[in-house]
C-alpha cells in the first residue's frame, strides 16, 4: 500500500479508534474525503486512526482472504480488536464452545500482527452462571500462531458483575471493558497488561463528539494508564491493584453520535500525541 493517506507517527502502546469503517455519513467530507471510493476507506481509516474495533464479526466471521486484505491495506503498527461472534456469546453453556472459538480465531488470525484484542460481549438480559464463565475463560487461547493474544471481556449481567468476576480474570490476564455508557453496568477495574475501553457517550453538538475538557480528561486517564497506574476518579468492582509496568491502552468511540466518533477519536490521539 502507498502512504496518500499518511499521518504523523502516534504515542506508542496507545491505540485510539471507532468502531468499523463502512458508514454512510462519514462520506463526502464528513470523514472521508470527497470523492474516495468505497474500496479505499479502510486504508484511509487506518492511517487517520490507530485502531479500528471489527464489530461485524458478531454477526458472522469472514473468510480468511478478507481478513488478509484488511491486513495488507493497513499499515504497519496498526491494529485491529474485534467482537467475538454472537453464536459463540449466547450459547447456553459456554464451557462446550471450544471448537467454535478454535474456528472463530482460526480465521481471524489471518490478520497476524494487525490482530490485537478479541472482545467477549455478553449482553444484557444474559444471566451468567460464574462456574461456566470461568471454565469458558480458560478455553481462550493466550497465544495464536506463536503471537502472544489478548482477550477483553464486557459483561454486561448486574449480577455477575462484582469483586469476584474482577478476580477470576486477573487469574486469566483478561481485561474488563470499561464503558461510559450509562445503560449499563460499568467498571475501570485493572487487569493484565492493557486497557481496553469504549466510550460510548459522542454527542452531535459537539464537533468532536465530546467536549475539549472532556477530552482532555481521558487524555490524562490514558497517560495514567499507559504509565501503569490507575483512574481512581473512575468506578471500580475491587481493590485497585497497585502500580504495575506500562500498560497499552486500546479506546474506541463507539455508537452515540456515531458521525462525530472520527473526528472524537483524532482529537483524542493528537491530545496523547502532544504530552
């Protein structure tokens, strides 16, 4: 791929992005330039942002060619985190999905080194027995074709969603989503080496879909994060662990105002890229 589209070099270890690249109103200047075909926004996307969180693979995994063109149109030290299939979240006993998630990464590790976290959503309304979460955990694979991966979960079940679920994934290494979004269960707990968070809250009024202060906010919580500290001003389940080694941060605009997520996401990486 050539370097049109290039931008400055981004803060290491941070990863700041939106969730997909196919939207309607992010076209024609909005986003993307006026007149970029369709075949291109994925490279452009990908050289604008650090990070691009794959929500269509809740609905259904891709064959491996595709995911090894999204790899070649991306650039390098760009990364994907994607959503786990939702055939694999809702089974009723998660403990047996063993094969299904053995496929499910199968494909998508035709991404190789783009591939960053993969996403365990469990939906409101799911109500997770702990002892069949837990055997599930232990089924998700810490390395895929000799490259170390990283798994997030987001529970969204008010009554799973406590000290003890902290616990049992500081066991696995796993990371707890934080969400801003007030219709569900949300948590800044730390555990393993990254963060994973996704921001939820875009308002249309505001051209860079949350406002500069608000901005400037998270600037600082990732500094404190990608330091290895944690957000106390943030809600916790547990105890917070004590300070630990650099973590990497992956945050994602998501939903809301979904038009101004572009424009929230650069904002948010030039004001990291600054300090």
């Amino acid at each position: 791929m050539n370097d049109l589209f290039a931008s400055a070099p981004h803060t290491p270890g941070v990863h700041i992005g939106i969730g997909g690249w196919t939207y309607v109103p992010w076209r024609g200047g909005t986003f993307y330039p006026v007149g970029l075909v369709q075949r291109r926004e994925l490279e452009y996307a990908s050289q604008q942002l650090t990070s691009i969180e794959i929500n269509g693979t809740y609905y259904g995994a891709q064959k491996p060619h595709i995911y090894t063109g999204w790899r070649d149109a991306t650039p390098e030290g760009f990364v994907f985190s994607a959503k786990a299939p939702k055939r694999i979240v809702t089974a009723r006993k998660l403990a047996g999905t063993g094969g299904q998630i053995e496929d499910f990464i199968d494909g998508i590790s035709h991404l190789g080194d783009r591939l960053g976290p993969l996403v365990w959503q469990f939906e409101a309304g799911r109500r997770l027995d702990r002892d069949d979460l837990a055997a599930f955990l232990q089924l998700l694979p810490a390395q895929v074709n000799g490259r170390r991966q990283r798994h997030a979960v987001e529970v969204r079940d008010p009554t799973c969603f406590d000290a003890e679920l902290v616990a049992l994934i500081r066991q696995q290494g796993i990371a707890l989503v934080y969400t801003d979004a007030s219709d569900y269960p949300n948590a800044a707990d730390l555990s393993g080496d990254f963060v994973y968070a996704r921001l939820m809250g875009s308002r249309d009024q505001h051209a860079t879909g949350y406002p500069a202060d608000e901005l400037q906010q998270w600037a600082a919580r990732i500094q404190r994060w990608r330091k290895g500290e944690d957000n106390p001003d943030l809600p916790h389940l547990a105890a917070p662990e004590p300070a630990a080694a650099p973590r990497e941060v992956f945050l994602y605009f998501i939903s809301a105002a979904k038009h101004r997520n572009p424009a929230a996401a650069r904002a948010l990486q030039q004001l990291v890229d600054k300090n």
